[in-house]
C-alpha cells in the first residue's frame, strides 16, 4: 500500500541531516510500517515492534558481543546511537 500524499516519505534528503546507517534503515522501516498499517503516527509499543523486527534485543545479563543491537541496558552497541 502507498503512502497518501499528504504524509511524505523519508528519501534520506532533508537540509542539513546527516543520519547513521542505523538511523536510516530504523527509518525507513518505520516507513515501511506506515505504509503495511496505514497509520500516521506509530505508538511506541509499535516502535518497540519495530526495533524488535529489525533485530535489537534486550539484554538481561552478562555483556553483549560487541556489535550486537541491544535495548534496555541505557546504551545501544551498534545500533541506534
């Protein structure tokens, strides 16, 4: 399903960003989940899903391996940073 007109869409060209490999493809997979759902304004158990389905899990004991994505230890390892 397409975006209506009126929302936009991320084409990675806004004046004066420059975003991280890993804020553009969180990104664009939130586009791409407004696109599926059909809605504008993600809720933030949706984001949740989202981080999730781009592969970052939450660590609950011992280190993670570096370069893993992590949530919920107040620090991201190679992911949103």
């Amino acid at each position: 399903m397409a975006f209506p007109s009126r929302w936009g869409k991320f084409c990675g060209v806004h004046v004066g960003s420059d975003y991280s490999p890993e804020q553009e493809e969180f990104i664009k997979a939130v586009d791409s989940w407004k696109a599926r759902t059909v809605i504008m304004f993600p809720a933030l158990t949706d984001l949740l899903h989202i981080l999730k389905e781009l592969g970052y899990r939450k660590v609950t004991d011992g280190e993670p391996e570096m370069g893993s994505k992590v949530l919920g230890t107040g620090e991201v390892r190679g992911g949103l940073e």
